[in-house]
C-alpha cells in the first residue's frame, strides 16, 4: 500500500491517499481528482442537475470555475469586497433617505456614517490611510 502526495484539482489543497483511493475518486469526477469539501460541494450541484448522464461533468466545471474565481490575486479579492460593501452602504443610505424624505428627521437624529482617521496596512510596509 503505497501512500501518494495529490493535489485537488479545484482548490489546491494536498492530501495523503492511496493510489487505489486516488483512482477511485478520479473515476467519479471526470478524471479528476477532488478532496473531500470539493468532492462533496460537486455531488450537491450534480444531485442538482436535470440531466444526470451530464449533471457531474457541468457540477465538476462549475465548481472549479467558482474555486478559480477565490484563488486569484487577494489585492482584487479586496476591492471586490469593498465594492460589495459601499454597495450595501449606498443603498442602504438611499433606502434611509428615501423613507425620511417624507418625514425628515431633525438633524440632531439623522445618522451619518464616518470613519475616523486610521491606518491600515496591507502586507509588510505598505500602508493607506483614510
């Protein structure tokens, strides 16, 4: 029983298998080798599928596709998810404003958002200040 070093396919992660164990799990996803979380997350979007003779091979490529998307350069992942949240402020302030425009609050109740002075750092010496 010889114990091999293999990486999924998907996300990158590395496990200690067997080849038997190996091979058997590569003829359930196509030919490719999946870890646990992976494996799993393709079984619930292939019990999705319409088509089963298909379902497993569009659940195996939608789902690299989606860990492709999360392994890409952290600095984008960053701005992605400061635009989600200005987003969420954006319309949570027009939602706000729209509500109070019919009834407008005195301006000692009306809540702003600010941030104080900060700085963040990204990395060792880089740093941004608000």
């Amino acid at each position: 029983m010889e114990i091999e070093s293999v990486k999924c396919e998907c996300c990158g992660l590395k496990e200690d298998c067997t080849q038997d164990y190996i091979s058997q799990i590569k003829s359930k996803f196509e030919g490719k080798w999946l870890c646990g979380l992976c494996s799993e997350a393709v079984r619930d979007e292939a019990s999705r599928g319409k088509k089963p003779i298909s379902a497993m091979e569009e659940a195996v490529k939608a789902h690299m596709s989606f860990c492709r998307k999360f392994k890409s350069n952290p600095a984008v992942r960053v701005a992605d998810g400061m635009r989600q949240i200005l987003r969420r402020r954006s319309s949570d302030l027009s939602l706000s404003s729209s509500s109070s425009s019919s009834s407008p609050a005195p301006p000692s109740s009306r809540k702003y958002y600010s941030r104080t002075a900060s700085t963040s750092q990204v990395g060792d010496s880089s740093s941004f200040t608000f």
